[in-house]
C-alpha cells in the first residue's frame, strides 16, 4: 500500500491518502488519551481498522487492547476468526457479555431484535466501556453509511453517563483534534470515517486482509424467515413448523448475530467477485440487517443511548 | 450502485486495477438551498451513480409526498434530510458526501443552514482543495457570494469553480452568464482569488454537470464533473519545505527509538539531515520506517515514522524539518481568529492552543480589528462574539516552530480550547510573528534559579491563598510569614491591595480588569520564586483559569493552591473592610460572592476550613503541609 521506491509525490492514490489519515487519527488518540480501546466487531470494517492500527503503531504493537462486546449469538466462523487474528498478531483481547443479559436469557428469538440489542450490545458496552475504564474507543462506522452519519464527527464525545449529545460536539478543523475531556467523559473515535464500503473491500484486497469466510457465498443452511433468509448456524435456534433448513449458496453483506442477520443468494466466493457484485447490485448495504427494519430503531435514537 | 464503468462487468480484476490508482479530491460547496446547492449535490451524487434503487424508490416517493419539483425528482432531497435534525436541535457543522467517478474519489463537504454560516464554512473550508461557489443565475453576485469567496480566500484554497446555476431560467443566455462572470472576477482579484472556472449549469436539469448542455453551444468548457475529474490542484506542498510535527515517540524496546508523524509539506530522504524545532538540534534521517518496509524517500500526506542518527532529544509536538528552510521560531504572532463559541473571546485570559501536534498556552489582546465579512470592511472591536473574524495579536507561555498560514495550513492555522469547558472555542490562522517576541530572548543567565535559592539554603515555591473576601487569608498567610521567617527562610507577601496601589492602579473590577490584574500578580511573584524566593500571594482569584494560568507559570511542586474556605455567610458576617455591607447596598459592582462569582479550587493543594480551625491552627496546618513536602529541608 505504502508506495514503493518510485513515489511519484503528487500521487498519492486516494487508498494512501485515507490510510495515512485513518493512522494520524489513531496516533493522536494514543498520544492525547489515557486509556484507549478499539471496538473490533470482526466484520470488515472492524478487519480494515485493525489493519490500519498494525501499520499506525509498527514496530510497536497497538497500544491498546482490541473488545469484542460479544452477544452470545455471533456466527461461530466469526469467533474462530477472531481467536486465530488475535494469537497470529499478538494484539491483546478482551471479550465482554452483558451478564445480567446472560443471566435473564435474553436472546434474538424470544425478545426480538431492539431488546436483544439493547442489552447485549448497547447496555453491553457501556459495561464493557466502564468496567475497565476505557476513556476513548475507536469504532469502524463510516460516514457514507447513511445519510445520518454524513455529519458525524471523528472525535464524537459523551457523557460520564456514555449519552451522546448532538448539540455539543466540537468543531473539527484541518487534522487537529481536540481530544481534551473531563473525568468520566469519553470519546468514540471513528478513523474510517471518510472511507467508503468500496474503499474498504478495495483495501481488503489489495493489503490481503482476513476475513470471515462468510462473506464469500458457499453452500450454507438458511431458513426463509419474513423474507429474510436466516443462517442455522447452531442448533440454538428453534424452528418454525414447516421450517426445514435448506442448502442454498448464499454470502453476507453485514455480519453481526446469525439469527439477525440476513444472507444473500450470490455466486461471489472470491473478494473481485464480492466488489464487483456489490459495485452491481441494487440495494444499499444495511438493508441486510434486521435491526433496522425495527421501527421505532433510528439510528439517531440509538446514537444518543449508546449504540454507534 | 451501477457504477459507471463497463469495465466492472467485463473485467472486475482490471477495474479494480485501475480504481486502485485513482486520486482524491476534497472539495467544498459554497451556497444556500435557494441557489440550488442541495440539488446540485444530489445530482453529482445521481449521475456519478452513487444512489441504490432502494434509495431511488424512496426518493421517488419522498419527491411526490414533499418535493418541490411538482412530482419531478427531487434531489435535494437525496442529502437534505437535516430539516429534521435541526428542529431537534442538532448542530450540524459539515455534512460529508462522498461520491467516486472512474477518474477520482471526491469527498464533499456540504455546509447547510444560514445562522452559523461562517463557523460552519470555515470548518468546511479547512480541509478543502477546492471550492465550488453556487450563484443563482437569475440574482448574480450577492452579498452572500463575497461572504462565501471570502472566507474561502482566508481559508487559503486556491482553486474555485464558479457554478452559475439556474441558467435554464435565464434563457440558457450568455450574455447574463457573461455578465455575472464578469462581475465576479472583479470582485474576487480584490480578494486574491485567481484560479476561477465559471461554468454555466442547471443541476435541476444536469445541464453541464455530467453532461455537455445541449442547450448551451456557446460554452465550451468543461462540464462541472469533467473538470472535478481533472482539475489539477497544485501541489505546492509536495514542493514546500520538509514539515513533520511529531507526533507520538515509538519506544517498543530499547534498541528502537522512532518518531511517528504525518508529512505535511516536502518529502523526506533516508540519509537527509534534518532540524528538530523549537531546540534547533540537528541530525540526519536513517530509516523511514513502516509496515510494508522501509521507505526510501516520503512525501506530504504521509503518515510514516522516522529514526534518527543522533540521540537528540525530541518529543511531541516539536517539529521536524529540512535545514535549508526550516520555519520560524517565535511565541508571539499576528492571527486572523474566527470565533466558533457562544461566549465571547476573553482578552488576556489563557486558552490551550493546538498547532500541529504542538498544546501551549495562549493569551490574546484585543482585536486590533474586526472584519465585516460581507464587505470586508474593518470595524473597531473590544472582542469577537460567535462567527465573528478578527484580527488578534497572540502570546503564548512557550515558544513554537510557525509557518504562515499561507504558505502552509498545517503548521500555520490552530485552534483555541476553552480550559474548562474543554470547548473548541475558536479557529486561527498565524500571520506573521511579532518582531518584539523574536528578538527579546529569554536569557539563560549563568546565575539562575537553582544558585539564588541555594544560597538562601531554600527551595524557592508560592503559597497562592485563594478564597472569599473575609475568609482570612492575609491573616493566615501573615502568620505563615512571620513563621518562615523564624526558621531563617527568605520570603515574600504579595498583597493583593498593595498591588493594585501601585503597578495595576490602571485597572478595574470588570472580569476583563480582573484577569489582568491575576495575570500581572502571577508575573510578579514567578519573578520573585526565580530569586529564590517563598512567596506567599493572599488573593481572591475567583477564577479557576486565571489561577491555573498562574499555575502554569511555575515548576511542578513549586505551586501551592491553598483554598481559605469559608462559606459566604460567615465570610460576610466577618466582613473585616465592610465590603459586603457596600456591595449589598449596590455601591461596589462585581463583589465576589454577590454579584460576581467564586469558582472554589478544584484540587488544591491545601483546603483550610476556617469555620473550624483558627488562624493559628491553619498557620501550622500550612508549616507542616510545606515541610512534608521539602520545602523547608535544609541547612537551617
């Protein structure tokens, strides 16, 4: 990525330019905050993020630990890709479920999207975020992902009590941050902000990064649920009557809990394949999770609970 | 998002290739929902093929149930969507679009709404290389295009394109197009812009936006998008003068020792000799270190790290730069300030400044002038309020590596932070440096601190009582005083009321008088800890920035706060000097404690609770606090 020997100046394609920004972002987090963490969900973005962090801080290792606020219901392929990146990098990882979630059952089928995420992501990483006193967390959300976060800022600050208050958020001006705060408040970062999701899948493959083999179409076990075909990745999830899981050739767009998550039939099974399927295809990219087909979910709304 | 290449189809690998090599291009829209702007941006966003069919079919039924296109497609609609946001009270600086061509990425900001115009263009404005200024066809050059060309003129982008929108409500006529263009230039060689392209459009219609106008043969020019896709932005910064503000020290393990940064103008060499600034230390480059190898050679937009030849000592903030042309050093300067925040700025109070990857201290005077923004008049001002642009000299408690905004954004513009509210409060850009502050060095004398205060076998520190008026802090530090002086320590009270007889009779009890009155208490007695001096300064200080400023002026261990606690109601029961009485009665304004306010210490050193201790007690408290600290160690 970082041109070779023949650098022609004025050049820098706009990969390089992103990239060099996405690692001055996180290097000013490390130098102005106390305790930093990234938030690494294993999707894609999460894989380019930490991607970018191995570059920022090289021949050092990250400064920071990686979270992974874990639902319980992840795809098991995104455990394993997980356990494996984090032994084969030697970053540090630190795994965190709601334990009052776990403790009350709450799960995706009897409780439904918005109560399940609630907890065990929302409620979860607040958790997470104070129990080991983390005052700044990167996170991989990108500005083109809809058209509320077209005006997000890169340094987003919340309350000692995590809410986000959207009519005092600073100025970002040039490159410099201001990532002053108060005892008790935080900062979610986000330095992929200006990428866009070609930009992301472009530098997966150009840079060779791992990702879950689920976004690649294989023949796979799915349920057709309220038009959304459901991968039965486990045997936790109940059937319907007349459900049968079926072999069908399928890859995801967005990976997050199976039974959230919707498949899409595809052929793709090679990353060129995938960019140029989505480059094609018809339908904007957060179609695929269910969580935003709850209505009463705006993205606004979860923003100042605490989602990202 | 049927992009718009065949290549995807045909040969995915190949596209890839050649979108691998494409370059970006920040650019920036200057107009309002009247001139079309929210339309023209929608439709770049439509005919670059960025919107899905779940979008379009949403947009096409918003377009029947709000649009203002009688049922037609709406774009503006597309990046609207912040209607709603601001009846929720959302602030909302900069919206960034994003949108790519087979040529380039692009990366738009889009700064909607009238009211915080000029905070939000400016915001906007600094991370553009060019501008795209909208004018309304049928109206001409308004007001409100000098407003918007000038702040892009101050924010220094070079390249400007003049989009005459709505030509298809003038008859697609050149003589008006003509004529607008025309006036605009003059205007704009008045404010330096130079590097304009005007170009006839309707984004309604997509005339000369993706598209050659059909209804246009007497242009010749580019459509908008062929000349976003190829417009060259010069690239004078990959020609400047090497700049590299450190940013973090990479210290894995003893054997390396880098300094990670990102480039911001010229390139640097693996060999190259270089300067740390503000020390003026030299050494030479041995690796640019990254992931993917070392680099021979870097340049701007870089984000690399660098090992040195030599041990030198260099840390964040400082500035890495080529000897031949290395930046001026200086700690005061004549800025252009934009201010960003409801309070207005505050004369001779500190603020964290951050420049590059450098925090210092930073105190303005008052504006010499003010700038009326739409007619570029200047105009006398005491401060500036929201939005508004002046321009200030600026002091800072240390001196920094600065070059001219114009000649470099990165190490010449700054942002100023509230120091407690943590607030971006404003936005700078450095001018020139203030010949007095150059050539006024500050001696390094043979005989310093260190040999003063060993002679007096002490260790020189001050005793800043902070508290009500009637609380008792004279009282106690007398006693305190009287007590150093038994054990033979040299020392010195600072008497707030003896002060302002003599060297601040010329100032007043207004917040602004106040300020400079601490500050000018501060001075004095950081003078005196550099003789050697204790210095015991009983002194309400009401404000938490101006005692941290004084704090700031001095070695860390060398500063005591102690907080002379006393509620009000016993410190104005006490009323010593029969302030309150006079205060109650209206006949002293700004009285602390009754219509001023008192910000109690944060995290003093001491906290003395004189409704349950007496003088004497708090003396001792004071002697012993001073003594477990080693103040009082020594030969005596």
């Amino acid at each position: 990525m970082t041109p070779p020997a023949t650098v022609s100046p004025s050049r820098l394609t706009h990969l390089q330019r992103l990239e060099a920004e996405s690692i001055q972002i996180m290097r000013e987090v490390v130098a102005e905050c106390e305790r930093p963490v990234m938030l690494y969900s294993v999707g894609k973005d999460s894989a380019a993020m930490l991607h970018v962090a191995m570059k920022a801080f090289y021949p050092a290792k990250p400064p920071f630990p990686l979270l992974h606020v874990d639902t319980g219901w992840k795809f098991r392929a995104m455990i394993e890709l997980r356990d494996k990146l984090v032994k084969q990098l030697g970053v540090e990882l630190l795994v965190h479920m709601n334990p009052e979630g776990i403790a009350r059952g709450v799960n995706p089928f009897t409780h439904g999207s918005a109560v399940h995420t609630d907890v065990m992501k929302t409620q979860g990483l607040k958790q997470a975020l104070e129990k080991w006193g983390f005052d700044a967390a990167f996170g991989g959300a990108r500005r083109d992902e809809e058209k509320s976060r077209a005006k997000e800022r890169i340094f987003s600050f919340r309350s000692d009590q995590h809410r986000w208050d959207p009519k005092n958020q600073r100025p970002e001006l040039w490159r410099l941050f201001n990532a002053r705060k108060h005892k008790g408040e935080s900062v979610r970062v986000f330095p992929m902000s200006n990428w866009t999701e070609l930009d992301i899948w472009q530098y997966i493959y150009l840079e060779n990064i791992p990702i879950v083999p689920l976004y690649l179409a294989a023949e796979r076990p799915v349920v057709m649920r309220d038009g959304t075909l459901i991968m039965v990745d486990d045997d936790r999830m109940p059937l319907l009557p007349g459900e049968k899981p079926m072999m069908r050739k399928v890859r995801f767009r967005t990976l997050g809990c199976y039974p959230l998550t919707g498949a899409i039939e595809s052929n793709a099974d090679t990353l060129p394949l995938i960019i140029q399927e989505m480059l094609l295809t018809k339908s904007s990219e957060r179609q695929g999770r269910v969580i935003d087909h709850d209505q009463s979910a705006s993205m606004e709304k979860k923003k100042q609970e605490g989602y990202f | 998002m049927s992009h718009v290449s065949d290549l995807i189809e045909k040969d995915i690998e190949a596209y890839l290739h050649s979108h691998q090599h494409k370059s970006l291009l920040r650019f920036i829209t200057c107009g309002s929902v009247d001139d079309g702007k929210s339309t023209l941006i929608g439709r770049l966003l439509y005919d670059s093929k960025m919107i899905f069919e779940d979008q379009m079919a949403a947009l096409e039924s918003d377009s029947k149930k709000v649009g203002t296109q009688g049922g037609e497609i709406d774009f503006a609609l597309l990046v609207d969507g912040l209607a709603a946001e601001r009846e929720q009270g959302i602030t909302i600086d900069v919206a960034y679009r994003f949108f790519s061509t087979d040529k380039r990425k692009f990366i738009v900001a889009d700064t909607p709404g009238h009211e915080q115009y000029t905070r939000n263009m400016v915001t906007g404005a600094s991370g553009a290389e060019l501008a795209v200024i909208l004018i309304d066809a049928r109206k001409g050059v308004l007001t409100q295009t000098r407003r918007h060309s000038f702040i892009v003129s101050l924010l220094g982008i070079r390249n400007v394109v003049l989009a005459v929108n709505k030509m298809d409500l003038v008859g697609f006529s050149k003589e008006t197009f003509d004529k607008i263009v025309a006036d605009y230039r003059t205007f704009a060689n008045r404010i330096g812009l130079a590097d304009i392209v005007a170009i006839p459009i309707s984004g309604l219609r997509g005339d000369n936006i993706a598209q050659p106008s059909t209804s246009m043969p007497w242009y010749t020019g580019p459509a908008l998008m062929a000349h976003l896709e190829t417009v060259e932005i010069e690239d004078r910064l990959q020609h400047a003068p090497f700049r590299f503000p450190v940013q973090w020290v990479n210290r894995p393990n003893l054997d390396f020792r880098g300094f990670a940064g990102t480039i911001v103008s010229g390139s640097i060499g693996s060999g190259d000799k270089i300067r740390a600034l503000p020390s003026g230390r030299e050494s030479r480059v041995t690796r640019i270190v990254t992931m993917d190898g070392d680099l021979p050679r870097a340049v701007a937009g870089q984000s690399v790290t660098l090992t040195l030849a030599d041990e030198i000592d260099v840390s964040r903030g400082d500035v890495l730069a080529g000897t031949e042309s290395p930046p001026e050093v200086a700690d005061q300067f004549e800025t252009t300030v934009i201010w960003m925040a409801d309070e207005p700025l505050m004369p001779g109070r500190p603020y964290w400044l951050k420049i590059g990857t450098r925090t210092a201290t930073a105190t303005l005077a008052e504006p010499k002038h003010k700038i009326n923004v739409n007619t570029m008049e200047k105009l006398p001002a005491a401060t500036l309020a929201l939005n508004e642009i002046g321009v200030c000299n600026l002091a800072l408690d240390r001196a920094i590596a600065f070059d001219p905004y114009a000649s470099n954004r990165d190490t010449g513009g700054f942002i100023l932070i509230d120091r407690f509210t943590n607030a971006t409060v404003a936005a700078g850009l450095i001018h020139v440096a203030l010949r007095k502050a150059q050539n006024i060095h500050w001696q390094a004398l043979d005989v310093n601190k260190a040999a003063r205060a060993a002679l007096k076998g002490q260790k020189p520190c001050v005793l800043w009582f902070t508290g009500l008026s009637g609380s008792g802090k004279t009282a106690i530090a007398n006693l305190v005083e009287k007590r150093l002086l038994s054990f033979g320590r040299h020392t010195y009270l600072l008497d707030g009321d003896n002060v302002r007889h003599g060297l601040n009779q010329d100032l007043d009890f207004t917040e602004t008088g106040r300020v400079e009155n601490i500050r000018r208490m501060a001075q004095v007695a950081s003078l005196m800890v550099d003789a050697g001096l204790i210095v015991l300064v009983p002194f309400i200080s009401p404000f938490r920035a101006e005692r941290q400023l004084a704090r700031g002026l001095f070695e860390p261990g060398e500063f005591f706060e102690i907080h002379v606690d006393a509620p009000l109601a016993v410190a104005e029961a006490r009323d010593p000097k029969g302030l309150y009485r006079k205060a109650r009665r209206g006949e002293l304004k700004n009285f602390t404690g009754i219509d001023s306010p008192y910000e109690a210490p944060e995290k003093p050193e001491i906290t003395l609770d004189t409704t349950r201790n007496t003088v004497t007690e708090s003396a001792d408290r004071i002697v012993e606090a001073l003594r477990k600290a080693g103040i009082l160690a020594g030969s005596h």
